[in-house]
C-alpha cells in the first residue's frame, strides 16, 4: 500500500528580523551569521501568534484541498507547547472546523517528534481504509539575548496531509533511528529560552546523522547514488553543508550534493529554526524551487532532535507532484513580511502574557487567518481574523 505526504503546506508570522541588523547591534561581521551558518533573516512571532496559530494557519491552505471528513487524526507536534495537559491540536482542531471523529494528540521530543508523527500517521491511514491524518509541526525557537544561539532563531509550521495514494511523495518502509541521552540541547519548564551547547549540538548531530545512514544503508542496500536529494532538519542552513561533508568525503560528490541542496534551503534561510517544522521547510522549500522535474526520484530525509532521537528515511517524488504544490502562496507569504526594527524586535522577544489568571486581550499584530485574541480566567482565546481565506 502507498502511504506518504498528500499534500504539504508552511506558514510563518509576518514579521522578521534581519541578521545583518543582529550583527550589527551584537558588533560581529554580518559574514559570521550570512557564511558562517548560512541565515539571512529570522521570523518573529508577534504577541498573537502562538504554534495554535501558526500550525492552523499552515493547516488551512491544505484543507481547502481535501475532504476534511476523511481526516481521522490531528498529530501536533511541537516542542513550544502551550499547555501541559490539552494537546495545541485541540484548538487547531476547532479553528478548523475538523470533524468530530478526529483524534487529537500532541508529541514532543525536541525537533524530532514531527518525523515520529508522520511514521505514526502512516500507521494510522494503514488502519482505516480513505482515511487521512493531519500532521502540524509548528515551534517557536527561542535563545537568550547575546548568546550564541540568538541568530538561530525564528518561528513556523509546516502541514503535512498523510494519505494513501499520496499526490506528492510515496514514505518508503526502510528508516533508520537511534535515541541516546545527552544534554545538548534543552529548556527546563521554568524557562522561556533553551539552554545549549552550540558546538557540542553539532557534534552530536553529525554523529547521529552517521549512524543513522550507516544503519539505513544496510537495511535498505541502497548505495549513496540511489539516493537524488537530501534534506535535513537545519537548525541553521549551513548545517546542510556540515552534514554533506560527513556524508560525502570525494570532493566532487560533495561539491554536487552542495550545489543540488542549494533550493531545498530558500525557505529555512529566511526563517531560521523552526524546530519540528524544520526538516519539512526544507522538502517544502526543495518541492517549490527545484528547477529540474523531481519525479522518480528518491530524497532522503535525515530528522534530529536534541536530547536525542535522530531518524533518516526516505520517500519516492510522485507523477504530477508539481500540479499540487503551494509554491504561489508561500512565496507571497514571505514577500509580504515586515522587517522589524532592533527596538521592535526586542519587544516581541521580552513580551509575556499574564501568569496569574488576569484577562488580558491582545493587541492585532498578525495578519494570519487565525490569532492569539487573550486570556480570560487562565483560558486561551483564539479567534479568526475578519477577513475572507
Ligand atoms: P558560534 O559560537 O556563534 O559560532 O555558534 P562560531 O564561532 O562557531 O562560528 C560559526 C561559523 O561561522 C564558523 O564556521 C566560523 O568559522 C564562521 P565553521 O567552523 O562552523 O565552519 N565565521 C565566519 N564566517 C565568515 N565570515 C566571518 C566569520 N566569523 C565566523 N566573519 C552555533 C554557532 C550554531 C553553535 C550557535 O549559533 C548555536 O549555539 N546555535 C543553537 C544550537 C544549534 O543550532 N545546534 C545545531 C545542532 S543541534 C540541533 O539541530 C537541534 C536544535 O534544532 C534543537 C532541537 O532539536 O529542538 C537546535
């Protein structure tokens, strides 16, 4: 049976801070943050967004695609989680007007629960036959002010529809995981940024990435030819070039590996880290850009999260794939941001909501189809903005 990504779909705020503006009020050359880890912009997240907001948002797009009654399962996948017992899909759930026998569920495991929601989900449309499962990823990153991380920022969601009989790519059976504990990467609950080793991270990122292809070799027999593309969760796009580099040591492998990944990086460039969204902004950016027609060809995905859980796996680009993309939309989703000022961008970072219960309603940021409205009585509110989808 073929089970795979239907359809796919991101969204991002529509605001964004400039990297070359962050080198200069941090004093480094804007080369550091352009070369050396490969980011010109990062979105930011205005005080009425939230993942809820930014994962239907994304959501949206796909659905106006689809039969919504065949949508049996929500898998909300983030690592910026709103609440510690209603799952953020609950909400998306309701924004969307979703069917009532759907299920709902939120997983976490730093950026890695977006890949273990699609195997999930998979699962799931296995079960029950013409059936479809939602899959959102949808994160916020967020570092301290002057640290090392804070060019790694940025915030978004990608929707993925998993079907059988997929439009777009068919997820091959072979995957190769691994899990270990290590601290490289996390954020206790009292804490509103995470806490990182950056060049420990990377480390041990490049050493999952090379278990994980050494396992996915053997269980699959596929030599590195038999694999066209590759995309990968990029905390930063360079981390692209570190990982061809471990996969890759001829140098004119590496060289043409380097130069294919180039569309695959467009969307994460502007963005910056998305967390869960991460890997799948790259396949998003990698469906919409490519120049040469992808079909036939097989794309490996390799999915790390901190702490860690890493996973490659691959899939096979369908017949016609490029009549169901969503290129126009994205595209002008990212024109029509607005480049926040230093000052601007230090007031959305420092913004926080009440914590004792007070109502409070929020101001009109966005201009998503959803927004954050406020709190009444420590409950949520969420509202669609007024204007037609
Ligand atoms: P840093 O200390 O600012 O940077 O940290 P650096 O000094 O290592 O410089 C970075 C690169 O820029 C270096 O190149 C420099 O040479 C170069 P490299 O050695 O890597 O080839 N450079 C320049 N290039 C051109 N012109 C210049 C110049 N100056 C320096 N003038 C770091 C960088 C990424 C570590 C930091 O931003 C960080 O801590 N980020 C957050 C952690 C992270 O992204 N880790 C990645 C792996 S872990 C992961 O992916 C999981 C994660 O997404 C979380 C999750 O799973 O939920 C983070």
């Amino acid at each position: 049976m073929a089970i795979g990504i239907d359809l796919i779909s991101f969204y991002t705020p529509p605001f964004f801070f400039s990297l070359d503006d962050l080198a200069k009020q941090r004093g480094v050359p804007a080369e550091k943050y352009s070369t050396g880890i490969g980011q010109k912009e990062m979105s930011m997240l205005p005080p009425d967004e939230d993942v809820v907001t930014m994962g239907a948002n994304a959501a949206l797009q796909i659905l106006e695609k689809t039969e919504r009654n065949r949508i049996k399962a929500l898998i909300f996948a983030t690592e910026s989680g709103i609440d510690q017992s209603k799952s953020a899909g609950v909400f998306v759930h309701k924004l969307l007007d979703l069917p009532k026998d759907c299920r709902i569920i939120e997983t976490k495991q730093a950026c890695y629960s977006g890949t273990f929601s699609l195997r999930a989900a998979m699962g799931l449309v296995s079960l029950e036959k013409d059936s479809q499962v939602l899959v959102i990823t949808s994160d916020v990153a967020r570092y301290d002010l002057h640290s090392a991380g804070e060019a790694t920022q940025g915030c978004g969601a990608v929707a993925l529809l998993v079907s059988e009989q997929p439009r777009l790519m068919q997820i091959e059976t072979e995957s190769a995981y691994i899990s270990e504990d290590v601290m490289d990467f996390w954020r206790p609950n009292y804490r509103q940024s995470a806490i990182v080793d950056g060049q420990y991270s990377t480390r041990v990122y490049l050493h999952a990435l090379n278990e994980c292809w050494k396992k996915y070799s053997e269980l699959s027999k596929r030599l590195p030819e038999h694999i066209h593309q590759l995309c990968f969760h990029l905390p930063f796009t360079r981390m692209a070039e570190k990982a061809l580099k471990q996969l890759f040591r001829c140098k004119e492998e590496f060289q043409s590996r380097l130069s294919k990944i180039a569309p695959g990086l467009l969307y994460n460039e502007t963005i910056g880290n998305s967390y869960t969204a991460s890997l799948y902004l790259n396949l998003c950016s990698l469906l919409d850009f490519n120049e040469d027609n992808l079909e036939g060809q097989r794309v490996g995905l390799f999915s790390y999260g901190s702490g860690f859980v890493a996973e490659f796996f691959s899939g096979i680009i369908l017949k016609g794939y490029n009549k169901h993309l969503l290129k126009e939309q994205h595209t002008r989703l990212l024109a029509n941001r607005k480049r926040l000022n230093y000052q601007e961008y230090l007031d959305f970072y420092h913004f926080a909501l009440p914590q004792d219960g007070t109502s409070f309603h929020t101001p009109y940021f966005t201009d998503g189809y959803f927004r954050f409205a406020g709190l009444d009585a420590h409950k949520r509110l969420y509202e669609k903005a007024q204007k037609e989808a």
